[in-house]
C-alpha cells in the first residue's frame, strides 16, 4: 500500500480494468521502448509490476532511455483485446501519458540487459549489483528473504522467545574457523574480533536468567567459499533455552523449520515427528553425516565377509557395498562410475551384477565363493539387474567414499525424490583423533555436554564418549548446528584437559564463560538454523549469492564496494598498525 504523493498515485503493478477512467500518475524504470508507426509504447516496471504507457507526443519521451527513472500522468484505458497481455496483471489496461518526467537518468550502454542478468558472468552482475537487483528473479529472492526472515521472527516469538541482540565486536576465541580481527584505535596493539557466533554471548544470557532467547544473527567467519557457503558473512537463526534437554530443543526446531518448508516450500515435506538418526548410523547407511534422504539407496556393512580374504584389494579392510538398480545400464555408465571413484581418490570401483537367471557377472565375482555369495544376496537384498558396488579402505575413508558414491548413483540413476526431507543427527562422538597429533580433539562445538557428564569423561575411552549434540539436515544440507551446553565447571575443566589445554589456558581464553558459571549456571540448550541455506532451499537456487542481496564473490571481495581495499597511512597510524 502506498500514500499518494507528487510521484504516484499507484504502483505499477496496481492498476486493474476498475480503474479505467481514471487519471494516474506512475513511477518506476522504463524497462523497454517500441516504436509501432509513430506511437510509442513504454514499459513501467516498478517493485509491484509493469504497466504499459501509451505516448502519442515523441517529444514527452525526449532523452528518455532504459532504466531511466520517471514519473507520469495519464488516463487508464483498455487495450484492443488482441492486445491483452496474459502474462502480466495489469496485461488487459494501458496508461495514456499527459505528461513524462525524468526522475534519473541512465546511461544507454547498460553493463547487461536486465531481464537476463542472471546469464551474464557473476563478476559483472556483482560489480553492477544494483541493476542486477532489478532482475524480477533477483529482486523477488529478496523479497521473499524477508518474509521469511519476518515469519520466523514472528514463530519465535510466538514460542516464547525474547529477541535480544548481542555485541558484533567482541573478543577473538578459538572457535574453529579464522576470526576477522579489527585493530583498537585506545588500546595500542589490542584486537576486536567479529563473532563466528554468539555461542558465548547466548550461554552468558542463559546464566542471566533469561529463559528463552532468539535474535537474526550476524555470524563472520574468515572461510573459503562454497556453493552454500558465503565467504565472509551469514545469518542464523539463534536461540537458547534454560532448562531445557536435547529433545525440548529438537521439538522447537521441528516446529519452526516445518512452519517455514509448508508455508513457503513448493514440496512435500517430511512430516513430523522428523526422524532422528545417530552419527553412527548416518555414516554407515549413508556414509554422510548430512544425509540426502531423497536418495534411497543404502549401504551395508560387509566387511567381515573379506577378513583374511585371498582377495587382497578387501583383505582385512573397512568394506562398504551398496546395491543399485542399474544392470541394465550401457557399458559406459559402469566405466564413467569407475571413472568418477578414482577421481575422488579411490583405488578401484568392484561390482556384481545379477543376471536373470540368478547368476552373477563382474569384475569381483571369481574372487567369491558361494557362501559369500549367498551372504551378500541376503544382505544386500538383490534382486534381477541390480548391481552392488564395493568399496574398501580404511575405517575413516571407506564411509566417506561409500556417501560418494552412493550419491553419485542417486544423480546418474535419477533417483532422487522431488521433496524435501528433514533428520536429526543425534549422538555425535565428543572427540576425535587429531590428524597430526594422534590425540584427541573436538569434533564439534567445544561447549557441549558430554552423554554421561564427568563420570564418563573420567571412566571412558575420550574417542568412546557421545556428545549431546545434535544437526537438522534437509536434502543432504548441514541446516542448523546445536547441543546441550556444558554448563557445569568441573566437567568443562575435565573435557578441554582431555583435548590438550590446562585448565589456566581454559580460563584465560574463555575467561568470561569460566567466571560466570561459578555464580550458578542453569543447564541450557540451543541450536541455530542457517537462514541463508534455509532460503537457498526453499527457492531450489544451487548457489547461496543467488538469496543475499549484497554477497561477495568466491574469492572474499565485495567487487560493488571495493572491498577489501586499500586504507590511508594515517588511518593505519591511528590503530597502530605498520604494513609489513
């Protein structure tokens, strides 16, 4: 709705067969201009939509190009009805202009059309940014971001939850990814950091007494990009709750994120309850610990078929199989799936097939007797053309190229569902042995409660500890992170001793956490959706930029701003900085 003014009475996209008669005045960018024999007919695009302009005197459209910004005054008229546009919803009304004013000129070498910006390379749309904007598509991803960045606000507070804001500069913490630090001006060689997120913050307000708190977080991570990952900045839907277990959090995040998928998804959606599926499970049936549940193929475990086995490739290895429809794939499926496994590190890719008459056929058939046979015909549940593929490696790696190729399958057969299908991981390991130093280290967020608080920390093997944690995954998309915090100061002490710091290191990086749980911590719980991959979901993009209005590129840069770039020896001077 807008008030009228010397602009505009009306939007462009308003105006309906009820207002003929009438006299208008519009706003908004000329999207196109025709010449039909001395009449000229111009395209009005504002945010609501487009009305055709009749101009009938050339000299009112004088030095007027596209996307120049103007106003006019006319009649509202129907069209000839050979005329009618079906395609825009104010397709069967013209405007007859009085009058035309520039608002804003634009230049007429445009940098790309707008109506195909998104065809044109993403450094040139990025850098034009505004007029990429302009693009229908472009523009309506962001309106729709902010309803739903508005429902979920709304859902929240519906629950319950108070929106309280927390600081962007803070303290650098050692949270997993690189901080972005900002130099202090008052404090000569101090530091500020942008949060990676409000972990800390949240926890403190739980210590508060607040009992359920939420905001739209700015979150900023100096991190390499990806298809659902933006370098730099993104936002999530942050909330903690006092009181409160793994499964009280869980039934809040099903609420809200099936809320969202029904009111603004295109597709089914898992309904609830949403399945919850250990880590354990997850990387052994679909060796991923964000499973894409559209995809129904499985894997199996059939490693104790190829202990001591003579066939050496399997011999006393982690040995995955997964059985998929497709024996009667052309002899080129089979080679560009072998092909795919060795591109992403695998040695070899074996297979049997199962004829029609109940026999087998592969590469890997000779090396089996019968009652391996037999074994994994059961297991596998293998029926008439199906093939089942084996992978073998280490413990570690066999699950991650088992997920691989599993999904690669999924892709190739078409497998996949055309919904949306939600799961809980549950149950993620505490710690997992570092790399390098073969001890044990975080897996996931430092703060979480061990399954089994300081007893079990103190009795079990580290890599034997479970950790209230916990993920939402849709459609093979990490969708949110969360846990029950360690609220307790003894077993916080016990789990970050267990992955190498003192307890002087402890308090001395997380000084703020240390101090505040010996004035009485309640046990707290929380989580934090992604809103950037939530929208890129719901709007099918394949890349995340696609649903931010303003993103940098791949490489980190803000090619709009200019950022990042260069500052002034006096502004370096200020904050006590010399560039080496």
């Amino acid at each position: 709705m807008i008030l009228a003014n010397e602009y505009r009475t009306h939007t462009c996209g308003q105006l309906r067969e009820s207002d003929i008669g009438q006299e208008v005045r519009l706003a908004g960018w000329v999207e196109t201009i025709r010449d039909h024999g001395g009449i000229l007919f111009l395209d009005l695009r504002d945010e609501t939509g487009v009305t055709q302009v009749v101009i009938k005197d050339e000299e009112l459209i004088k030095g007027v190009t596209r996307e120049s910004v103007v106003t006019i005054c006319g009649d509202v008229v129907r069209r000839d009805e050979e005329t009618y546009n079906p395609k825009i919803a104010t397709g069967t009304i013209e405007v007859v202009a009085k009058t035309l004013q520039m608002l804003g000129k634009s230049v007429s070498n445009l940098p790309f059309e707008v109506a195909s910006s998104t065809d044109t390379r993403e450094d040139v749309r990025l850098a034009y940014r505004f007029l990429d904007l302009r693009n229908q598509k472009v523009h309506d991803n962001i309106i729709f971001r902010s309803k739903v960045i508005s429902f979920l606000r709304e859902k929240m507070t519906q629950l319950g939850f108070l929106d309280i804001q927390t600081p962007i500069l803070s303290a650098s913490s050692p949270e997993g990814a690189r901080d972005y630090l900002i130099p202090s001006r008052k404090h000569k060689g101090k530091f500020y950091a942008l949060p990676q997120a409000p972990q800390i913050f949240k926890q403190l307000l739980m210590v508060s007494g607040f009992d359920r708190y939420f905001q739209v977080a700015p979150c900023f991570r100096d991190e390499d990009a990806r298809a659902d990952r933006t370098p730099g900045e993104f936002y999530q839907l942050d909330f903690e709750m006092a009181f409160a277990t793994q499964e009280d959090v869980l039934r809040v995040a099903e609420d809200v994120l099936l809320a969202t998928f029904s009111k603004f998804g295109k597709k089914p959606v898992t309904p609830a309850p949403i399945p919850r599926i250990t880590y354990a499970d997850a990387m052994l049936k679909y060796g991923s610990d964000k499973p894409d549940l559209r995809n129904p193929l499985e894997i199996i475990d059939v490693s104790d078929l190829f202990v001591d086995s003579s066939f050496k490739p399997f011999a006393n290895k982690c040995v995955r199989a997964i059985n998929a429809p497709c024996g009667k794939q052309s002899k080129s499926f089979f080679e560009k799936m072998l092909q795919f496994a060795t591109d992403i590190g695998m040695k070899g890719l074996g297979y049997l097939k199962v004829m029609e008459d109940g026999s087998y056929n592969g590469p890997i058939d000779k090396f089996l007797d019968d009652s391996q046979r037999e074994e994994l015909r059961r297991r596998g549940n293998l029926k008439t053309d199906d093939v089942l593929y084996f992978i073998a490696d280490s413990k570690k790696l066999a699950p991650v190229f088992a997920g691989q190729i599993r999904s690669e399958l999924g892709k190739r057969l078409n497998l996949l569902s055309d919904d949306y299908r939600l799961c809980f991981i549950v149950d993620f390991p505490m710690f997992e042995e570092d790399e390098e130093t073969g001890n044990p280290a975080f897996t996931h967020n430092p703060f979480s409660m061990p399954q089994g608080g300081l007893d079990a920390l103190n009795n079990k093997n580290p890599l034997d500890v479970l950790a209230f944690q916990y993920d939402a995954v849709c459609n093979g998309v990490e969708l949110a992170s969360g846990a029950v915090r360690n609220h307790e100061l003894d077993t916080m002490i016990k789990a970050f001793s267990i992955a190498g710091y003192s307890k002087e290191e402890l308090e001395a990086k997380f000084s703020s956490l240390y101090k505040a749980f010996q004035y009485g911590a309640p046990p707290h719980a929380g989580m934090a959706p992604g809103i950037d991959r939530l929208i890129m979901l719901l709007l099918d993009e394949e890349n995340i930029r696609e649903v931010i209005a303003f993103p940098m590129n791949s490489n980190a840069q803000d090619l709009l701003m200019g950022a990042p770039g260069e500052v002034s020896e006096q502004q370096l001077r200020e904050v006590h900085i010399k560039l080496r």
